[in-house]
C-alpha cells in the first residue's frame, strides 16, 4: 500500500485549519439531490462521496480604505479576487496533496468562474457555448454555486440579500470547494437564526438591487430557504462604477484592475458592510473586535459627479509643475501591469466569478 492511513472528517478538517481555512464543513454528495445538472457537482466527479467546503474570513480592515473613502485596491484585491484567485487556491493545493497522499482523489474547485454554461449573473443559459460530450450529461463547464455549497456543508445560513451569513463572521468570507472520494462523517445543516430582518442591506444598497418586498424560496438540502429578490445585473453594475450615480466612487475615470478586479467602488455598501456593523452591534457574531466598525454618528458621504472637477487648492500648492493627466497612469497601469498579468493567466472574467460583493 503506498498511501497513508484513512481519513475522518477531524483529520480533514485539522489540516485544513492548519493549512489555513477559517473555518471547514462537510456534506455529503448526496445533498445536492434536486439541484439542476448545469449546478450540480456530481457531474464533475461521480464518485465523489463527500464536499469539503473551505471559508476564509475577508479581512474587516481591507474594507477600510472604501469605508473611509480613500483607499480601493485593497478591498478589490485583499478582500475579493486575491481570496478567490491566490489565497483559497494555496489552501486547496496543500489539501489535495494531503488527500492524495492518504489514497483519495480530490477535485479542488476555487471561486474563479468564467467557463459557465450558464451565466452565473443572469441565469441565462449561453447559447453556442459549449456541447455536453455524452447524451444525458450537462454542457461544459457545471457551475457549482459556492454560497449553496457552505450551506450544504453546514457553516450556516442565507441572509435576507442572500450574502451568506456564517455564526464567526457573518457575511465577511468567501469559499473554495473540495469534491472527494473519501467518505467524511458530514455536519449537520444550520439551523440557527444570524439575519434577524433588519434590512440595512436593503437600505444601504446602492444598486437598489435587494427587493425590500418581494422574496425567492428554495429548498435546498431538504431544507426551505428565503431571500430578497435580487436584480444581479443592477448589482454588479452599482458594484463595479459605485452606486447607480457612481455616488461611492471618488474616481473621475477609469481605474486599473489587480488580479483581473479592481471594480469594486461600491464596497459592498448594504450586503457587507452595513449587515457587518449590524450583527457586530448586536453582538451575534463569535468573532468580536476590540472597537466598532464604524464611530457613533457615522454617516454615508456621497459624490455628486454632477459638479465640475476641481483641484484642490493644497494640491496645487502641493504639486505644482508636477500634475500630469490620469490618462498617463492608466496607460502604464495597462501596458505594464495588467498585460503582464494577462499574459500570465493571472486575470479572472469578473462577469462570471460567481456574483459580486
Ligand atoms: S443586513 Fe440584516 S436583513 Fe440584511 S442580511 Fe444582514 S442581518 Fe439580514
Ligand atoms: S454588492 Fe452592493 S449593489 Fe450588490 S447587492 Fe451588495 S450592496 Fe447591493
């Protein structure tokens, strides 16, 4: 025999932690029984057994700098794409070396998106895409949907704006996925209660994308779930230009992509961070920070993109002789930065990472 001894599910998820998840579920395949086939991850690896669902919390401080108003990379890049594209890949690759070497196969899954049959915004099925390669299979590639995957596994539950909501974190983490031959004891779903209804993320949307009214239920898992109808396209436009009047976007034009995402000027306004400050203040959440989030009296500023642009005077003062067009940096932000990450297959097609916030 040349691997090593069975696995439980504590081995897994030992080695997860020590590998860097946050936090670890397990469901067994089984679960996904009445999803549609273009989602369902059994048509991936048929003889998996079992689903190892990764979270890795988004770190509070990399929404600090759109909070603030001055700062945006670094959630577009700390927050989101450098999760899903460098840090939940690490993670998986320890993991399938550490499956492997105990005799199992692995297919490990990061939240990257782009091939999808079906258009992971819209729903739409795309026409002239793909051709299944068997009667009876799904058309290249299945998508499996990430949020429905924790739940399977049991880290907790869909809030109202339908973020997922964990008990450690609430809506502040994103997910990788391991699909496995190795027969795991799974953890029981979630049934407790985070979202309490209070609707922040409705109010504080800035895509006006979260119907306040009107709602989707679903079984999954044997389970009935509800959240808010959501307008994914107003969504991830709001998301990418900050808000329906670029009203959170302090930038006059384009902006420069890391990663392949740097469009990320709304900040998740309503669906992270004001459901963030929520369930912090009322304490529903296990992971607690020494000071709040936002200050007593906070208050949301807006752009009116409606006034001229002007210099500032201390900028003047500041830089004089040396002000130059955004247009100098922009091309050399293109040239030299993202076309080397391009050509390096380091870019994700944003419109199919799986939704945004
Ligand atoms: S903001 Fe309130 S209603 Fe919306 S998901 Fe969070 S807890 Fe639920
Ligand atoms: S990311 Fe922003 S625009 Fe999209 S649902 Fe969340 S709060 Fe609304």
């Amino acid at each position: 025999m040349s691997y090593e001894a069975e696995l439980t599910a504590a081995d897994v998820k030992a080695k997860a932690k020590e590998c860097g998840a946050d936090i670890v579920g397990i469901a067994p395949m089984s679960r996904w029984e009445g999803t549609d086939k273009q989602h369902d991850p059994r048509y991936i690896f048929p003889d998996a057994k079992s689903m190892i669902v990764f979270g890795f919390r988004i770190p509070r401080g990399s929404l600090r700098g759109v909070e603030e108003g001055t700062h945006y990379l670094n959630y577009a890049t700390m927050g989101y794409a450098a999760l899903n594209s460098i840090y939940g890949p690490m993670v998986l690759w320890e993991m399938n070396r550490f499956m492997e070497d105990h005799g199992y196969e692995a297919v490990p899954m990061a939240n990257v998106g782009g091939g999808e049959a079906v258009n992971p915004l819209t729903g739409n099925f795309r026409t002239g895409w793909s051709r299944p390669v068997r009667p009876g299979l799904p058309a290249p590639d299945v998508s499996v949907d990430f949020r429905v995957a924790a739940f399977l596994a049991g880290l907790g539950e869909f809030g109202y704006s339908r973020a997922f909501l964990t008990p450690e974190f609430g809506p502040r983490q994103r997910f990788a996925i391991m699909l496995t031959d190795a027969e795991l004891d799974p953890d029981p779903i979630y049934t407790g209660h985070i979202c309490d209804r209070c609707m922040e993320c409705v109010k504080n949307c800035h895509g006006h994308a979260i119907s306040p009214t009107e709602t989707v239920k679903k079984v999954i898992g044997g389970v009935e779930v509800e959240w808010a109808k959501r307008d994914e396209m107003a969504c991830s436009k709001a998301f990418r230009e900050g808000g329906l009047k670029r009203e959170l976007s302090p930038f006059e034009g384009s902006y420069p992509r890391k990663y392949g995402y740097g469009l990320a000027h709304e900040g998740s306004c309503g669906c992270i961070r004001a459901c963030m400050v929520h369930l912090e203040e009322r304490r529903k959440l296990t992971r607690e920070f020494r000071a709040p989030f936002r200050k007593p009296g906070w208050k949301q500023w807006e752009i009116d993109h409606s006034k001229p642009y002007e210099l500032p005077e201390e900028v003047v003062r500041e830089y004089a002789g040396n002000i130059e067009s955004h247009d100098a940096y922009t091309n050399y932000n293109i040239n030299s930065n993202y076309g080397t990450k391009a050509a390096a297959g380091l870019v994700q097609d944003n419109s199919s990472s799986g939704g945004v916030a």
